[in-house]
C-alpha cells in the first residue's frame, strides 16, 4: 500500500511537471515565432522578452490538483492489481 501511495504522489508531480513544461514550451514557441502586424518597418520594437507565469489559478487550486491526480492515480493502481489478482 505506502509503495501505491508512492507512486501515486510521484506519478502526479510527473505529470504537473510535464504539463507546466509543456506551457511554458508552448510560450516559448509562440514568443520565438511572433511577427507584429500592425508595426511599420521604420519603429525601433523592443527586443527584450520576458517570461510570464501559467495563469493556473490559486496556489489552493494547485494542490487540490495535485492530491486530486494523485488519488486518481491510486484508485487507478487499486483497481489494476484488484484486476489482476481477481483473474487468477
């Protein structure tokens, strides 16, 4: 069971590292690529860029995501060994 809890909680910080990595990925992608419209040729634009943050909500919100994956991820290896050991 704790090696089931371990899992879970690793396998939850896996997956929101993936996913923060992904999005700042993604704004990374769309800063390097970004042309301006509606700048005439002639304007001196900034060229200094900054990184934001993921608007992702509440710090609150962050937790409760992360123990919510996490049970998820544990109910999801409960029932995987209930289903392999109910078959034998």
């Amino acid at each position: 069971m704790k090696r089931k809890i371990l899992f879970a909680f690793i396998g939850a910080l896996m997956l929101h590292i993936l996913y923060f990595a992904a999005q700042l990925l993604i704004g990374l992608i769309q800063t390097l690529f970004y042309k301006p419209q509606f700048a005439p040729d002639t304007v001196v634009l900034q060229n200094e860029m900054a990184f934001g943050f993921i608007n992702q909500g509440s710090p609150t919100f962050l937790l409760g995501s992360y123990i919510g994956v996490a049970l998820l991820i544990y109910a999801v290896l409960s029932l995987k060994r209930k289903g392999v050991n109910s078959s034998d």
